[in-house]
C-alpha cells in the first residue's frame, strides 16, 4: 500500500503527531511519502502524482484540508483528514477521532463514503470548501482569529467574536440557482455544505453533507448580539425545522451568487481571502471521496 502524506508544518497544533502516525502505518508493506507544505511546495505540487497512492492523508487544519479535496475532487482517491489545526470542524462532522492509534485504525481499515464539496469563486479565484464559506461577521472573525491562533487555540474565535460585536451592516442581493433573487440587510451571508462549525455549533438544524445541495443562511440581524436568540434555537431545533427564525433566514441552492453594498470581507473554511464580496458558491456532489469510521458511515451512508 502506498500512502502519500501531505503536511502543513505551519497549522495550529503543530506537535508532531503526524510522525507517529505515521511510524504506526508502517511496515513490510507500506510504503509512505511525506511531503511538508510550504513557500516552495503548494498543495498542487505536492499531488500531482496522487494517482499512484492508494491513500492520502491531509495534515493541517480545515484550510488544509479543503485544499486537498478541491484538489483532489472527482478523483476518487481516498483522502483521510489527519486533525491538526486549531478548530478541525471537518473531523468533528465526520465524527472522526483525534487519537493517533485510532487514526492509523482507520487508515489500515479503509472504510470510505463519498461527499459533496464546494467551490467558491471570488475576484477571479476558486477556492475549494467543505464547511462553510461566507462575507460579512462571519469573516471578520475568521479574519481576526488568524492573527491569534497560534497564542489562543480555539479560543481566539471567542476573542474574536467578543470584541467585534457590532460588524458592517449591509445590503445584500442574493441570487440563488440563477433564477430566484433575494434582496436582504444584514450583517452577513453564509453557504455552508457540512453544517457545524467549531465548538460543534450547527450553522443549520440539520447537516447533510451529501444531499447536492448548499445550506444558505443569512444573516438578517443589525449587530451580533442579536444573532444569539437565532443561534439557541437553531441548537435546539429537533424537528429539523429550517424555518425563518429570530433573524435568520435559510434556503437551499445549488448555486449562490451574493452582492453586498458595503462590500464585505469573505472566507472559506475559516481561511480568510483577500479582497471582498461579491462571490459565487458551487455545490460539487459526491466529489470528495473520505476515509471514516464506522459511526460516520452508518450516519451519512
């Protein structure tokens, strides 16, 4: 079995666990490459010969590992997350352990279910996403997070949340599947493909990651305080009941365009991107092919 391992040095945890991993995958009939992310090796790089592995295994944060799907999308080559960034809300909706005896498990085990993916094109780039990619509050967290990460962990999302409780208002004109247009005010617009972000929070009440659809959320408040009565009751919803709430408003489309007037700052799996809004979201169905366990499988499967 040949395993090409793909790893960002730089992402969030940083403590070498992916050594020992990979020194537990290893024998007689293995043969693994490891090829470290960096300023002289991109993601494209570093799988241009992917085809000839049997497995890869993403190392970083979701950033990281988004990258690799997109890369990878329509291949059909097994891709196994490997959690070490700061939030890894991919492994945490795969339902994925963090334990690196249980990770090298499931690499030998090679139990694997497709899933949808993303893409999200802003000012001329594509950039592939499984989570959830946004303009507006959103961003401006994910974009005052990066710069505390490495000192705070996960925490610096709260810290970047607390001290931005009043985000840009905006205008926005959302065009969903080409033919339905909504015009909104709001703080932010979200497309989400899985549906928790980190700390386990949903962004919509059910998450279906393999439906061909992108979850759309907008979000219809006048500063972030008044999100919080939206997001408890999506957090209880047990009904699964996607209705307008509390300043939340969610659709479903295949294809989002949205226009914001004041422009606003964008995102895509908590990876902040230069420039701003307007931007378009894809959904890819089926197009990123995962090693899970066995809890994930009997879930989504």
């Amino acid at each position: 079995m040949r395993t090409l391992v793909v790893n960002n040095t730089k992402a969030g945890a940083a403590d070498g666990a992916i050594f020992d991993f990979i020194r537990l995958i290893s024998d007689e009939d293995t043969e693994v490459v490891v090829r470290n992310l960096g300023p002289s090796l991109t993601t494209s790089q570093a799988l241009t010969d992917a085809a000839d592995f049997d497995l890869v295994v993403a190392s970083g944060g979701d950033g990281t590992l988004a990258s690799v799907s997109y890369e990878l999308r329509n291949t059909g080559i097994p891709i196994l997350p490997f959690p070490a960034g700061t939030s890894n809300a991919l492994t945490t909706n795969l339902l994925s352990p963090t334990e690196t005896h249980a990770l090298a498990d499931l690499a030998k085990n090679m139990l694997t279910l497709d899933f949808d993916l993303a893409e999200f094109e802003c000012q001329g780039t594509t950039y592939g996403f499984e989570l959830v990619a946004g303009c507006g509050y959103d961003a401006t967290i994910m974009s005052k997070a990066a710069e505390l990460k490495q000192a705070m962990g996960s925490l610096a999302y709260f810290h970047a949340a607390l001290t931005n409780p009043l985000p840009v208002h905006s205008s926005f004109t959302i065009t969903l599947d080409d033919d339905t247009v909504l015009n909104r005010q709001g703080v932010g617009v979200l497309v989400a493909n899985f549906s928790k972000l980190q700390f386990d929070l949903p962004v919509a009440s059910e998450n279906l990651p393999r439906d061909g659809l992108l979850d759309v959320v907008i979000l219809g408040t006048n500063n972030a305080v008044e999100l919080i009565p939206g997001l408890i009751s999506t957090i209880l919803d047990k009904e699964h009941d996607a209705k307008n709430r509390m300043g939340l408003e969610f659709y479903k489309a295949k294809k989002v365009e949205v226009v914001a007037d004041p422009a606003l700052p964008v995102q895509y799996d908590g990876e902040p991107v230069e420039g701003t809004s307007p931007y378009v979201a894809r959904i890819l169905p089926g197009a990123a092919r995962y090693v899970v366990c066995q809890e994930c499988y009997d879930q989504y499967a």
